[in-house]
C-alpha cells in the first residue's frame, strides 16, 4: 500500500496488553513492519497483566495522551483482559479509546463476550507471522480509521 499524505508521519500509540513475551514481540514486529509501509510513526508499549495497563492508561488519561488503541489478549494472570476491558468501558468510562483483543481463543462465545466487555475487535491469534501481519494492518487501519473520523 502506497503512504498518503494524509497518513504520512502520523504518529500511533499502541499500547500491547500481552503476558507472554514472545507474543508480545511479534505483535509489535508486524506493527512496526506496518509502521514502516504506511510512512506512520509508532509508539508501543507494553504491560504484561490487565492491572498494569490500568495504571498505564490512567496515567495518560491524566497527561491527555491516551493511546489511539489498546490490544488486549484475555488469558493473563492479575487481571485478565475480559475484566480490563469492563473497566475500561464502565468505570474508566473510556469508550472512545480503541480496544482490539487477539487472543489464542477460536471460539465464537469467547469472541462474543470479548465484544460485550467492550472490545472494538477480536482476533484469533495466528501461527503465520504473515497472518499477524495481516492483522497489523487492520489495527492500524482500524486506527486511522476512527482518526479520520
């Protein structure tokens, strides 16, 4: 995909919610390869539990500079993604924040609840960094996106 102009130089923070590393690195591999493409600029962050990124988000609620999204996986010790996602949604009272969940679940109900705590997408993890990729690449779209909005 070609950079446009209005894309060029933009600046996207993601903040990666994901207890195993190696996930987490290969997420933020396909961001940046992403990145890279669209001319965008990126800022990841990484929390390991759902209660960490509490306090990472509220933190940048306090600085005004949320994320422009969240990726949550839902199997994490502390304080699982389901109920970072409720939090978010209900006593954050964030619903502008974008919240996309990639989780090793196939399953339709886990989908399904996913979406009713509040997440914006859901993915199956993949076993293809291709896979990942292509999903990278909706996040970030999915950003500009609300962006444009």
């Amino acid at each position: 995909m070609a950079v446009s102009d209005e894309t060029a130089g933009r600046k996207v923070d993601v903040l990666i919610i994901e207890d195993d590393h190696d996930d987490a690195y290969l997420l933020t591999r396909a961001l940046k390869q992403v990145s890279r493409e669209r001319g965008l600029r990126l800022d990841i962050r990484h929390s390991v539990n759902g209660l960490d990124a509490m306090g990472e988000v509220a933190r940048k609620d306090m600085l005004n500079h949320l994320p422009n999204v969240v990726v949550v996986d839902l199997n994490m010790p502390v304080m699982d993604g389901g109920r970072f996602l409720k939090l978010l949604r209900s006593e954050m009272r964030l619903p502008g924040l974008r919240a996309v969940v990639l989780t090793t679940s196939t399953e339709k109900p886990v989908h399904d609840e996913a979406r009713a705590n509040g997440a914006d997408m859901v993915f199956a993890k993949p076993s293809e960094q291709k896979e990942l990729i292509v999903i990278a690449r909706q996040i970030l779209d999915f950003d500009a996106d609300v962006a444009a909005v």
